[in-house]
C-alpha cells in the first residue's frame, strides 16, 4: 500500500529508543527523511546512522534536550539544514513518581517544559515551513494516563492532559493550511523505562522482572499484555499518511482495551 509518504521530512523528538525510535523505523521504511533528536549524543548520531544505512533515507540525529528553549531552537536550526519539515512527531516525555503534596515547583517546571512546552515551541518554528511546502502533520504522544490517570504520578498525568488539549487547539489553528494535529493515548507499551522501572521495584524480591510486567498487564489491560513499540508505531505511520487524510483533531487511544470510559 503506498502511503504516499515518499521523500517527506519527519523530526521525532525522543527519536533515538522506544517508541520515538520504532516510528522512525516505520516512517523510514516509507521513504521518509528522518530528523531524531534526544539527549544523548552518542545513541541519536548512531541511530540515525543505522536508519540511513537500514532504509537508504537521509537522517541525522541531534543531541539536544528539547525540555529547554535552547534545546528546541537547536532541534529547528539542525532541521533548516532538510529544509524544514513535513511531519513533526512530540514523543519526548518520561514517567513521573511523586504526591502532589511534596513534589516541588521545580519538578512540574521540568515536566511541564517537556511535555508541553517543547510542544508549542516546536509547532511555532516548523508551522511555518509546513505552510510553505503545502501542509504537514503534527501528532503528539500523550498517553492514556491524560484520560485514565495513575495515582502515583500526578505530574505526567497533568502535563499529559495538558498536551492532548494543546494538540486539539493546535489542530483547529492548522487545518486551513492543510496542516492534520493529532494526539495518541498509548496504554502499555513495552519501553526500556518500563523494563528498568520493572527490574528496580523487583531487585529484593527474585529479580523476576518479566513476572511483574506480566502482572501488570493482567491487572490493567483486557489484551493482556503490553503493546511492543512497533505496533504502536504502525499507527503513527497511518496517521501521517494520505489514507489518513479525514483524521484532524481527534485522540486515539491504543490501549488493548485499558480505556475504561466510552
């Protein structure tokens, strides 16, 4: 099927593991160009090498931290360099674990400048350039916890609720330049920061890091399991295409059923 994806540009923020990486190998497949940024210099430049060598597309990967406005101008500036973009993915985020009591003012700065912020900045440098070039896509990765919200981590769930409003407003902005905003809610999806998380609470008691994580997905998912971050990344690929072209404005949940609203 073809996905009428050939030779666009996509930048994926949190691009170099986990979800953010597997979109970029989706996309990759399509023959789209890849921009991915994350923190480490190391891992980013050696997975945008692997994605060139893999797929035969143009990539580069940038070492930034896109929680800061210096990270997010570093981000756009290295992108100018493909001449801007056509399809922005918001990835970039991480777990929290705290009460709302005794997390401090710093921590929801933090959180809220990487999930929120890096979004706003993001679509204010590369809107632009999607209008010049005729239109984009712009999909944000919040997370089912914006609707469905785990008691221990009050600032992911807020920051993450934030984010899926931002994506609902940004999309009523964007659509009369031809620009599609969407937001995916993922349930569980099996990251590296899952298997660390896994193997830290279980360190005392056998190390059966696998055992917990199929507990967990007993307990919350109707799948029971966890989704890989391929699947997850099948549907972020659809969303980008042509055959998405009537998706403006909405959040997916891909949950395996972990929804338990209508």
């Amino acid at each position: 099927m073809d996905l009428g994806l050939s030779r666009k540009v996509a930048v994926i923020t949190g691009g170099s593991v986990g979800i953010g990486l597997a979109v970029a190998d989706g996309l990759a497949v399509e023959g789209v160009d890849i921009v991915i940024a994350a923190r480490g210099a190391d891992r980013v430049e050696a997975e945008a090498a692997r994605l060139r060598d893999r797929h035969g597309v143009r990539t580069l990967g940038v070492a930034c931290d896109i929680g800061t406005a210096e990270g997010t101008e570093a981000l756009l500036a290295a992108t100018r360099a493909f001449g801007g973009a056509d399809i922005l993915i918001n990835n970039a985020g991480t777990g929290s674990n705290e009460t709302i009591m005794e997390a401090p003012d710093e921590k929801w700065q933090r959180y809220w400048d990487l999930h929120v912020m890096a979004a706003v900045r993001l679509a204010r440098g590369l809107v632009p350039g999607m209008r010049e070039r005729g239109g984009g896509v712009i999909l944000h990765n919040a997370s089912i916890c914006a609707a469905q919200p785990l008691w221990y981590e009050p600032i992911y769930n807020v920051t993450k609720a934030a984010l899926m409003m931002f994506s609902k407003t940004l999309a009523t902005e964007g659509v009369g330049d031809n620009i599609r905003v969407n937001c995916v809610n993922p349930g569980l999806v099996l990251t590296p920061d899952w298997i660390k998380t896994a193997k830290q609470m279980t360190e005392t008691t056998g190390g059966d890091w696998q055992a917990h994580l199929d507990g967990v997905a007993r307990e919350h998912a109707p799948i029971k399991r966890f989704a890989s971050p391929e699947e997850l990344a099948n549907f972020f690929v659809f969303l980008c295409s042509d055959r998405a072209s009537y998706s403006i404005g909405s959040t997916y949940f891909v949950d395996g059923g972990m929804l338990k609203t209508v």
